[in-house]
C-alpha cells in the first residue's frame, strides 16, 4: 500500500502527468529527448541544443531555448515539465544573501538560499516541504511535514541559483566556484532515493559538474542513511546535526533522539569516517541555559573522543514560541573555547547571515503563514 508521502507525489503526477525534465539523469534524458525528436523526423543534434540549454546555459524556460524553432519549443513545452519551481519571493539582505521562497506546482512552498563568499559562494538547499523531525529550535518543523521534493524540484533549486549567480544585475558574476550544502528544509536523509539521484546529477561533469567535495549533506542523524550516503558518494562531506551529547538534553531538542539514541548515531558517524577517510562536521546551535552546561561540554568530549570531528557552532535564530534566548557573541565565544579545551576539535562560530530577510530556515515560510497564500489544502 502506498505511503502518505507516495500519495502526495502521486498526486503531482494528477496536477501535471508532463515528465519533469530534470527528474531524469543524463543517460536517461538523452534517450527520452532521442526518442522524441527521432518520432518526429528531427535531427540528433536536437538533444544536444536541448541539453546545453538546460544544464549550460540555464535558460528560464522552453521558449528561451532560441538554438530551437518556435513551433517545436512549443510541443516540448506541451510534452516535458520545465522549470520546476517558480519564484514566489525573493529577498535580498543588506549582506548580499539572497533567499528565495519557491512555489511548487502543488501550492507547497520550500526555500533556497545563496550567500554570497569571497572565494566560493554557498547555495543552501532543501529536500522536504515542511519536516517530521520537530526540532524545538527549528521554524520549519512548526508547520509540519507535507512531502518529499521531486528530484526536479531539488535540481532546479541547484540550476536557477546558478542562473542567478551568472546574472550580472545580481552581483554574483566571476568564475568562483560554489559550495553546495543541503541545510535547508527539511531531512535529506528521509527523502533518499531522491537526494540519491540528485546527487548523481548535480556532480555529473555533462550536467551541472559540482565536484562532489564540495558538497555537504546536513542531518540530525539517520543510521542507516549516513552508511549508505558514504558508500555512495565517498567524497560528499557530512554534517551531522548533534546539538547535544547527552540523550537527555538531545530527547527535548531533537526528538527523533528517541529512535536512534546518541550511540547509534555516533557508531555509524565511526564508520561513515572510516569509510571515507573524511573529518567530520558536528553542528551545535548554541542554546543557553540548555546545552552549554559544564556538564555539556564534558559529555560531547567523551562522545568525540577518537573521532576526527569539526564543531560548527551557531547562534540561535530567535523562533516565534520556541522559548530560548539568543546568545550574545561573547557567550558563544566563551562556548566555543570550552569545547575546543573539552575536545582538541577545530570549532568555528558561524556567522549569521541574512538576519534582516529572515535568513534561517523556514522563517521567511513562516512568516508567509505556512504555504503559499492560495495554495490548495493539503
């Protein structure tokens, strides 16, 4: 019997039955767009316009596709779904951060981020509408889960923020590359199979050729899935969202803590690292009064012992009736110094971003009231 999440995909393919053209690998497109044009009597060289269009030049739809004639453009838009996701708002932070609520065709809402960096910029992305998880800090588990994205819709995050990126007017033209991480809404690891074929996709060097080191997968810790993502992709980096060492504390803030307690995750973190050779990311939310006890900091150096580990600590965003307090820099800092004496880890604080467009996750979702106003029920 189908899942609730199978029915609600299910139920993307009744409001549009198109193929959703970023859904498919390279190989797999490439035989779809042949078989195509080839019913059609048109040239091969038709899927090689079609496929530099799209992955190359990231034009914004079929009728930018110009190397095409019109009336063609015309029936691929009648036969394939492209783009999958439409801007429903975009913000732009007195520090050059960019956040984009995107509208997908379903009336689901998710974001995407791109911070701007001197070297690399970073684009953040998510991989769920909404979340199950619940994490009392968190603004996008307020509004639940609703489902999984497509792997078209995680794509297209990926492909129209580098059309944005190339885009002089935008301010991010220059030959940097770009840091991909998977820190947006939702749990990347509970939406596998598709994160799977996203990944594949986005680091094939035909397609959009992010170079598979520089892409990060952030989870609260899903066992199984952490073993499976360092099989399949040994040179994607890991970022593991502990926020706690102590079952106790993590029980309250990341409630899945009560399915897979402290000593499952921390044994598949042994032997992600063992099987990629790779040093670790661990995320903590600074979470006064909650998770920076002397007693904290003791338990997270004994659940790091031995571990090649990085600590990135963050402030806490400010969530409507969460309950917590934001820490002032000197008190993270002061946090961040007892780990590093606790652990031997490197730890960096991370610098806020975007405070001013509600940068964090799931706010500027929240603050449009959950779905996009007009989106049918779910």
């Amino acid at each position: 019997m189908p899942s609730k999440t199978d029915r609600r995909l299910e139920r993307l393919a009744e409001l549009d039955p198109r193929p959703e053209l970023l859904s498919f690998d390279v190989d797999a497109l490439t035989a779809a767009l042949a078989a195509w044009f080839a019913e059609r009597s048109e040239p091969r060289y038709r899927v090689d316009q079609v496929l530099d269009a799209v992955y190359h030049h990231r034009v914004a739809s079929w009728d930018a596709m110009t190397t095409l004639p019109r009336p063609l453009r015309t029936e691929l838009e009648q036969a394939f779904r492209f783009p999958s996701l439409a801007v429903e708002e975009e913000r732009v932070s007195a520090d050059g951060t960019h956040k984009l609520l995107w509208r997908l065709i379903d009336g689901e809402a998710v974001e995407s981020v791109l911070i701007p960096m001197p070297a690399r910029d970073t684009f953040c992305v998510s991989s769920q509408a909404g979340c199950a998880l619940a994490c009392s800090f968190c603004a996008t588990g307020l509004f639940g889960f609703k489902r999984n994205l497509t792997v078209g819709e995680i794509v297209d995050q990926v492909r129209q923020l580098l059309a944005r990126r190339g885009d002089p007017a935008a301010h991010f033209a220059g030959p940097r590359g770009v840091n991909l991480v998977f820190m947006g809404m939702g749990e990347p690891l509970l939406n596998w199979e598709n994160l799977r074929r996203s990944l594949a996709i986005l680091i094939d060097e035909r397609a959009f050729d992010i170079g598979a080191r520089r892409i990060t997968v952030s989870t609260v810790g899903i066992p199984e899935r952490i073993a499976e993502l360092g099989q399949a992709f040994p040179q994607v980096r890991l970022a593991v969202s502990l926020h706690a060492a102590t079952d106790a504390v993590r029980d309250e803030i990341v409630p899945i803590n009560r399915r897979y307690p402290l000593r499952q995750l921390l044994a598949a973190c042994r032997v992600w690292s063992r099987a990629t050779g790779k040093r670790m990311t661990f995320e903590v939310i600074h979470l006064p009064g909650v998770n920076d006890r002397p007693e904290d900091v003791a338990a997270l150096g004994r659940a790091l012992h031995g571990l090649p580990a990085k600590i990135n600590l963050m402030r806490y965003n400010p969530v409507p009736g969460a309950g917590y307090k934001r820490p002032s820099v000197q008190e993270t800092h002061a946090f961040a110094e007892s780990i590093r004496r606790a652990t031997k880890a490197t730890v960096t604080v991370r610098r806020s971003r975007g405070l001013d467009i509600e940068g964090a996750c799931g706010q500027l979702r929240l603050a449009r009231g959950g779905s996009v106003v007009g989106a049918p029920e779910s």
